[in-house]
C-alpha cells in the first residue's frame, strides 16, 4: 500500500506514440488494484518517450505477478495502435519489478504483460499466471492459423498479404520505406534506361556490363572478372553463396561413367583418378532432383530449357579445387549426353560450367535458400507464437530471430515465387516448378543437415583447405551453443524439467508437425527429453535463422549479378556432343537482356537488408531481466566480436573475401 512508481517507454518508431487514454491494474499475488486511468498529455506515449507516473495503491498487492494495460478513447481524438517497450513499476519499500513488452498494443484494447523473469509452467506456477499464459496463447492461435502452401512443403501463417499479418509481424515504418525505396527506385532505373522490355538476345558479353554496371557491390566486379576461371568456378562450391551441396566423393557414381583416362590430363603424370579417389581429393556435385521439373515456358513467350547436371571437382597440388568432368545434361549417361572436360573446346568448357551454374541458382534458391533458411524460420516464427508465452524463457531466446519473418515470406509468396511473381518472369523453375522442387527437396531434409557439424562431418567436408563456409560457420555456431547452453542451464533445473515442460513440448511438436510434416524419416525430434537435445535445438533454430541465411543470402549480388555466373533460365537446351558450342551458342542459351535485368533487380534487393537492421547478438529490447541472463547475452556479444575481428583480419589478405558470416554483418532474423 502507498504511492508506486511508473515508468512508461513507448517505440521510437515514427508510428509508435498513441493519443488514446492509457490506464493500468497491477496484479499481484494477494490481489489486484483498482483501474487507474493516467494522467493524459499530448507527449506522455509519443515516439520515443519514456515517461513517470505516481500511482497511489490502497490495496495490499503483495509481489507483483503481472499488470493489464488498456487503452480507450480520448475525447473525439481518433484511437490509434501504441508500441510499448515496457513498463516499470517501483513499489513503495522501492523493490523494482520489469515488465518487457516490445509489441503492438492495438486501439482499445486490454494486455496482460507478465514480470519479467522467465518462468517455465509447472505445478508451482501461480494460478494467475498460468491464466495469464493460456489466455495469451489462446489469443495468438486466433491471429495465428496455419496454412497450406504447396504439396510436401512445410505449412505458412494464413495471410494472403502482408496487411494480413497482425501488427506485431508486420515491417516497421522504417523497413517499410526503406525496402519499398529500394525496390522502386531500382526498377524504375532499369525501366528508364529500357532494358526491362528489351527481349534481344545478348550480341556479346561485353554488352552485359550495360546493365551490370548500374549497381554493383565491393564483390561483384571481382567476380565478373575471374568467373571463367576453373579454380574460381570451384571455389563456389564452398565459399559462395550456395556451399552446402559438394560432397567428397570415395566412388565414382555408376551414372556418371569418368574414367582414368579422361581426366589424366588434369590430374597429371603423378597421380590418378584411383589414388586422388582413395586419398580424399575427389569432390561431388549432383544436381539428380533437378531432373524432370518442368521448364518455365512463359518467359518472353519462349520455351525455357533445365538440366540436372553432374560435376566431379578435385582439390589439386595448390589446394585448389577445380572441376574435372561434367555430364551436363542429367544423370543418364549416353551417346547423347557427353561428359565435358577441361581439355574440351573453350567453348564446349564453358557452355558446361554455365549449365552447372544455372542448375546451382535453382537448388540454391528454392531449396538451400527459400526452403532451408526462409520456411523452415517461418515455421519456428508460428510455432513459437502459438505454443510459448512471452513469459517463457525459450519465448525470450529465440523472439529476436524471428523478427519480420512472417512479413517478408508473404511478400517471397506474392511477389516473388506467386503467379506471375518474379520467378515467372525470369526463372527456368518458375511457372509451376517450384512446388516440384519443394517438394523433392523436403525429402532429402534431415535435422542433422540443418546441424552445421553433422552437416560437414556427413558430407566429409571436415578437412578440405579454404572452405571458409565451414570455418566460419563453425566459430559462430559454437558461440551460439555456449550462449543457449548458458541459458537453458541457468533455467532449467534438470532434464526432468525439460521433459515435463508442456509448453515446450507442445512448442517442439507444432515443428515437426507442421514443418516436418510429422516425417520421421527426416530425425526432426517430436519431443525434448534432455538439456543436451534442447540446446542443440534451439542452436539449430538460432544459427538456421541469421548464420545460415546470411551465408546463402548476403552474397546473392556478388555471385549472380554477372549473369554468365549464375543464369537464372537457359533459353536453349544443353548440348548433345562436342565440338559443336560457339561462343555465338553460348549467346544464343543466355537470358534475353529483360531477363538479365530482372534477375539482377531480384538479387540487388534480396541482398541489400533495408534499414532497421539487427545484427546478431544485438538485443536492444531487454527481455531477459535477470542479471545473470544479462551477463551471458554480454558474454555471447563479446565472443562475436572477437569472431568479427578474426575474419576481418584474415579477409584484409583476400582477393575475394568472405564476408558473409562476419558476425558485424550477419542479420538476427530471416528479415530479407
């Protein structure tokens, strides 16, 4: 009983601030106060503003549990939504309770906001919390409804538009302007300049600079440089921007018949395609679900043309690994299907290398990209939303990986990969073949696969030289491990209490039901019975949603704005024999100039995060209240600096640096 005191802090964004008349009730465990309407001031919740109030309590309340926020009408001014980041209340013997926020509190409406500390459900629980808890996910699974999206593709939040979405998944004022900046500015340049309807075919390669040179980046012209170079085409598969498909190779594939003589003259007098097999230097390609999607045909009117190439690289003397053979039309071998090799024609080389790299661009985006990083934390974004409160410590965790998730998807779905969406318009999987692809893809997901370690260590990647995907992404992983292990420790009394958390488990189950498709050949667990089993978990979760996305989507303009690099559609089928490509065939199969454009508009936009970033790490809105938590995040920053000073140290020395897993520039959350 007596005077307590408030602390109000509203969202600096530009919409954040409300007019309406806030008033509060604070709960505690011996009862509630009153309704008490605040004081009203045009500056009391403007953006930015972070404001006191007295507030005399006649009640006894005990230990504060919770406070209801709601807001009404103000006079005739008209109701508006307001960004709380949180309230603090000091009582009258001066104990400091927090209540952590961060969302959209709708116009007239009521919010429950618990104290901060994380607290997992158990029988020990106050029942007011536990009421709270329910209510608030009972809320959540109203505006959060799962979806269909395609056949064997994991399910979406039920939005057809981002206006949909509900005000707490939506872009901030700044993001909005700055991505919608970013996408318009750009496409009117090219429409200005009149290369987005221009439906002529390359006459020289020389001549795609006209386009390439309206936007590059520090990597770009570098690559436009060196792309014909074998060590640089190898050298994608494990710092570029797709580097999870080569896998070491200990047999030659019965379909993909390279023999000892057709590669001894890359290999050398020294050595043999047998030796370089049993010493660990022979690496794979395969692009074998590739095979029978249907082509776009859509594309200027024209039919489109796919392959599903074979590629077999060698790490060479210089550590170098370089391709040596490529079946470049599918996995049948025959007359009719030639394995290409270096000592080929320049051109028939070439022609090769350019069909592997269009068929890199379609696993790439669908399945590495769209499907690995973009749906799989969509599903994380949904299933958190729906089963964890924001009490839950796991809730706290994970929240700032999730952020705009939900936004961008459905734009990817709209306007990207929808009916007549960018995909259609530029991409040989367009027009129907990316729920085929989806769907092939889905099969060969594994949770070890999306588990950096056992990624590696199952692809026999563990010792190659210069495969800094693997380096990197290896610091960065451990770093999130220790920061997860730190927290679920100090919460997380035992495995015990793992198992019998019904929040988390139902949290684990949502995943694998609705993103794993209850597949229990992918090792997605259903449930968490251990400490161990929920850390890597929630690592996966993590590194999935900022490492892995930032390493597949930050360099999108570095590697495929020279379009010869990473062709988005093949405009003429692959060649059938030898001998017989020109420089004027390899013209002749490359997009048209408006499909060029395009394809280096989408990648120009994809690659540049709008305004309002977060790196990782970076967690302005103080969830955790604990010191201790504090202490660990404090920890984890510390460790991603050294990290970033590491890399950035190593790459000063770099022709092409690799930048992606840098931790100053990798993103929290899949929020492009």
């Amino acid at each position: 009983m007596g005077i307590y005191k408030l602390k109000f802090a509203t969202g600096k964004d530009l919409c954040a601030g409300t007019s309406d008349q806030v008033s509060i009730v604070l709960v505690g465990v011996q009862g509630e106060s009153a309704k008490h309407q605040l004081p009203h001031k045009w500056n009391n919740f403007k953006p930015g503003a972070v404001t006191d109030f007295d507030v005399n309590i006649e009640e006894d309340l005990g230990e504060l549990l919770l406070i209801r926020l709601s807001t009404e009408h103000y006079k005739k001014f008209n109701m508006d939504a307001w960004y709380c980041l949180y309230v603090e209340v000091t009582c009258p013997n001066g104990q400091l309770y927090q209540f952590p926020f961060y969302r959209w509190i709708p116009a007239f409406t009521t919010v429950e906001i618990p104290e901060g500390k994380g607290i997992i459900l158990s029988g020990k629980t106050n029942p007011i919390l536990q009421q709270q808890r329910q209510v608030e996910l009972e809320k959540e699974r109203e505006t959060h409804k799962w979806k269909f999206y395609a056949e064997g593709a994991p399910h979406c939040i039920d939005a057809e538009k981002a206006t949909d979405l509900p005000p707490n998944d939506q872009f901030s004022f700044l993001k909005r302007t700055s991505f919608g900046y970013t996408m318009i500015s750009t496409g009117l340049e090219m429409k200005l300049k009149g290369f987005t309807d221009n439906q002529d075919s390359w006459s020289n390669l020389e001549d795609i600079k006209l386009v390439f040179c309206l936007r590059q980046s520090d990597h770009s012209d570098v690559v436009a440089e060196i792309w014909k170079e074998d060590y640089f085409f190898g050298s994608q598969f494990l710092n570029g921007i797709n580097p999870m498909l080569i896998k070491k190779c200990f047999k030659i594939p019965e379909n993909f018949p390279v023999s000892d003589v057709m590669v001894a003259a890359s290999l050398g007098t020294s050595t043999n395609l047998h030796k370089e097999l049993e010493n660990g230097n022979i690496f794979l390609a395969d692009y074998k679900f590739l095979h029978g999607i249907p082509a776009n045909n859509s594309i200027n009117g024209k039919q489109q043309y796919i392959a599903a190439p074979m590629c077999l690289l060698w790490k060479n003397h210089q550590d170098q690994l370089v391709p040596i053979a490529i079946q470049a039309i599918d996995a049948n071998p025959g007359e009719n299907n030639p394995i290409f090799l270096p000592n080929d024609s320049e051109s028939d080389w070439l022609l090769a290398k350019i069909w592997v790299r269009n068929s890199d661009f379609q696993v790439h985006e669908v399945d590495t990209h769209l499907l690995r990083t973009h749906l799989f934390a969509e599903v994380f974004n949904i299933a958190t939303t729906r089963q964890l409160p924001m009490g839950h410590p796991v809730h706290k965790l994970i929240t700032p990986h999730l952020r705009f998730t939900l936004e961008i998807n459905v734009l990817a779905r709209t306007q990207l990969i929808g009916p007549g969406g960018l995909f259609d318009q530029a991409v040989v999987t367009g027009n129907g073949g990316i729920a085929i692809l989806l769907k092939r893809a889905m099969d060969g997901v594994t949770y070890s696969s999306l588990c950096l370690p056992e990624d590696i260590q199952t692809r026999g990647m563990e010792s190659i030289p210069n495969y800094l995907y693997r380096d990197d992404g290896m610091k960065i992983w451990l770093a999130v491990e220790s920061f997860v292990s730190n927290i679920i420790h100090y919460y997380y009394e035992s495995d015990a209490v793992v198992s019998a958390d019904p929040e988390l488990q139902a949290w684990v189950a949502e995943i694998f039901k609705e993103g794993f498709l209850s597949y229990k050949s992918s090792g997605m667990p259903s449930s968490l019975e251990t400490k161990s089993s929920l850390i890597k978990f929630l690592t996966m979760v993590i590194f999935t949603c900022s490492a892995q996305h930032a390493a597949v989507n930050s360099g999108q303009f570095d590697f495929y704005a020279w379009m010869p690099n990473g062709p988005t559609s093949m405009k003429n089928p692959p060649p059938t024999a030898k001998g017989v490509s020109t420089p004027q065939s390899i013209l002749d199969a490359l997009p048209e100039v408006n499909t060029t454009t395009t394809g280096m508009t989408t990648v120009w936009l994809l690659s540049n995060e709008p305004r309002d970033r977060r790196r990782l790490g970076d967690y302005p809105d103080v969830r955790f209240t604990e010191e201790v938590p504090q202490k660990f995040i404090k920890d984890f920053q510390n460790k991603l600096d050294e990290i970033s000073k590491s890399i950035t140290e190593r790459n000063t020395n770099m022709f092409l640096p690799y930048t992606f897993l840098n931790p100053g520039v990798i993103e929290n959350s899949v929020s492009i």
